[in-house]
C-alpha cells in the first residue's frame, strides 16, 4: 500500500474560514495508506513547500495530496516540489477545497463534511497513480493556419516571421474575412482596408506562407507536433495566375449564373415608372460625356445611393441594376449582402443604436434596451410599422465613460431608462 502525505492549506482565511482545517487533519491521521497529516497557513509557501519536502523524506511517502485552491493555479508548484524530493511528479494531486468547498458555502459544518469527501475521493485517486513520464517526439516545424481573416493573416505572419513555413487555408476565394465588409475600425476609425490590404499583399509575398484560397479542411489526423492534414481545393474554372480580376470573364461565360440564394428573392417582375425615373436618376449622376451608361466598376457606388435615397436596397432596385448593367443578378445580390452598410430590409427614419458593450451593460444598457422595445414595441433588429424607428444593438460606441450610450442616427446620448420616453419624443417631431 502507498505511503500518502496529506497537506492541508488554511490559504489565509479563505479555506480556514469556512472549512475546520484542523478537524480534517486529524481525521486523516487514522485514513488507511495516510502516513503523514498536517495544515499550513499558506502552503504554497516557501516554508510550506519545504515541510512537504521534509515529510517526503522523514516518513518515506510516495505519495501527496495538498487539500488546497485549484489545480490551475499550484499544481505545477506542487508537483515541482514533488520531483525535487526524489517522486514522480504526478503522484502529487490537488484537492480543490477552496472554489469548490469553501467559497461556495457558509454552513462551516457542512463545508467540513464536503471537504472530507473531496480530499477523501482525491486519496484513492493517488493510490491508484502510477508514475508517468515525459516522452520526446520529432515535430514537424510547420503550422497550419485554418481562416485568412485578420485574425488568421496576423498568426500566419507572426509564425513565419519566425522562420517557421506556414499553410494559410481559407475557405472563400479570398483571404480578408468579415474586416473587409467594415467602413471604420474602432478607435481610430481608420478605414478597414487601409489596414486590411498591407497584410494580405504580405502574407501572399511571404516566403514562408504558402496560401491556399477557395480550400476547406477535409481530415485532421496525427498527434501534436505531427499532424496530418488533408485540404480540398475547389474548382477556380480560372487561371489563377493570369486573372487580374478584370471581370472580363463574366461577360464572355457560356454558363448563365442563377442567384444561389436560400430562399430565393421575390422581385417584382413590374416597376411603376416613377420609381424608373428614380433609379435613372440615381444611375445619370455617374455618366460622363464619354458614356451615357457609367461603367459596372461604379456598381457599389450607386447601391450605396439607392441604399440613402430609399433607406434601404427594394427588390426591384437590384433587378433593375442588373438588366441596366447587364450584371448577373446573383452578383448583384452578393454585393447587396456582403456590405453591412446596405439593408434589404426597409429601414427606419431614425436609426437607433444601443451599446451593449462591457461598460454599457453594466450601467444599465439591458433595461434602455428593455424600455426601448416598450415603448417603440419591436425588438432589436427590427422597424416600427410607421418606419419612423429602426432598433439595433453595437458591440461598442467608443464612448464607455459615458455609458449606457445610444446613438441615434449620428448622434450620441447617455441615456437612462428615464430618458428614453423624451429621447423618441425628440426625433418623433424632428
């Protein structure tokens, strides 16, 4: 039978406060396989450490468990002072009497008794360990970055910076990810793609990434260090190469492209002229003397213009933008739902954002948001019938120091659920 050493740590107040260390200790005296039991005030201590170290070595124990605070915080620190003292460091266990037993009880009885069950459970563990030992593999110095997102791009580049080849795999057809859709970044309000496009020219340039766009992840197998990935490349029907994204191709393609969207789009196979005229409207802004009809490099251009003048892109606009520009729908559509900017969705007058951000939402951001709602009777994400209000929520407005912040249209308020009847009665006569 195993010679076991109990350790019992008082960890100031925090255990001994709720859980009659002492007791315990005694207890264990006479626990079958514990030769050795005793409390310490802080064991994690260097005095602690070495009344474990002594014990090991006085009463020949091969075998410790240090009742203490989580394993993640000290059990390497036990487990070190373990291998010092001749045993294998994995016949060291924590029993976490503290987060699971003392801070969660007041019952000083019953924290006592759980805690006996607790350290109880982690001595048969120990009698039961074997001695384990660290084993050496060779790994494959490369790694494997799985999303070419800002978040992916900067990995990769760090990584190959180091001297290390990198596989960069991204699932669309080009690397960039979600950053790319937005128009600032907080909280510089710098463009996104002033800095989005340096990194993606240098992780396609860097000598040590090698970039595999349009690919997915098929198997995963392997162990760490060495693992085995097997990657699908889709089908381009383009020469990688050679394209220089001149849209050429798109003109000259035999196969007709159908919108791959679910559901599909109702548009209205009919636009009353007055709107006609509109969208022609629109549409004239951008010709030049050269061309009655501005070129189809203007595209995002006019969306954005028919997104103001409508509040939002109607169903009819983007058909008729593509019959105008003889720009397949699909495409259209595409652009339309890739920009955060556009809605499909008719929108409000006034767009009203609540911050719900960290500051935000612990000053109360949840019951503005909650009298909002009350008041305009929609939840977030949606229009009153009247399309005066539109409700949203942000991550953050960029203004904590006065949260709970709301933004309305381009204007920012520190709002209480107080002040959020007057709030709507201000824009309401506006």
């Amino acid at each position: 039978m195993k010679r076991m050493g109990l350790f019992i740590c008082h960890c100031g107040t925090n255990i001994a406060e709720t859980v009659d260390v002492e007791e315990l200790a005694k207890r264990f005296e006479s626990y079958p396989g514990i030769e050795f039991s005793t409390t310490y005030k802080y064991m994690c201590s260097s005095p602690g450490q070495e009344m474990i170290t002594n014990a090991i070595k006085e009463h020949n124990l091969d075998g410790i468990i240090v009742a203490a605070c989580s394993p993640t915080l000290h059990e390497l620190t036990f487990r070190k002072v373990t291998r010092k003292s001749g045993l294998n460091p994995f016949q060291c266990e924590i029993a976490n009497v503290r987060e699971q037993c003392s801070w969660v009880h007041k019952d000083k009885e019953k924290a006592t008794e759980k805690a006996l069950r607790i350290i109880r459970s982690i001595i048969e563990k120990v009698r039961l360990n074997e001695d384990l030992e660290p084993i050496k593999v060779d790994v494959t110095r490369k790694a494997l970055v799985i999303g070419g997102g800002i978040a992916g791009m900067q990995a990769a580049l760090d990584i190959a910076e180091s001297g290390y080849p990198v596989i960069l795999v991204e699932k669309e057809p080009s690397i960039g990810g979600h950053m790319a859709q937005l128009s600032e970044t907080f909280p510089t309000l710098d463009c996104s793609q002033c800095i989005l496009t340096p990194k993606m020219v240098e992780a396609e340039q860097h000598e040590n990434i090698k970039l595999l766009t349009y690919s997915e992840i098929e198997e995963i197998s392997g162990y760490v260090g060495n693992f085995k990935v097997k990657i699908r490349e889709k089908a381009r029907y383009v020469d990688v190469d050679k394209c220089t994204g001149c849209d050429v191709c798109m003109n000259s393609c035999p196969v007709i492209n159908k919108p791959m969207i679910h559901p599909l789009p109702k548009y209205s196979e009919k636009i009353e002229p007055i709107e006609i005229d509109r969208l022609n409207g629109i549409i004239a802004r951008y010709a030049t003397d050269e061309r009655d009809t501005p070129g189809k490099e203007l595209l995002i251009q006019i969306l954005q213009d028919i997104n103001l003048e409508y509040n939002y892109l109607p169903e009819y606009s983007l058909k008729y933008v593509s019959e105008v520009f003889q720009i397949p729908l699909s495409r259209v559509y595409h652009i339309a739902t890739f920009y955060t900017a556009f809605s499909l969705e008719p929108r409000g007058k006034h767009t009203i954002k609540v911050c719900t951000g960290t500051a935000c939402h612990t000053r109360g951001a949840p019951m503005v948001l909650e009298e909002f709602e009350r008041q305009l009777g929609i939840s977030r994400g949606e229009t009153t019938p009247d399309l005066e209000f539109t409700l949203e929520t942000v991550n953050c407005l960029g203004c904590c120091a006065l949260g709970p912040v709301v933004m309305v249209d381009q204007d920012y308020h520190s709002v209480t659920p107080g002040k959020v009847m007057a709030l709507l009665k201000k824009y309401s006569e506006s």
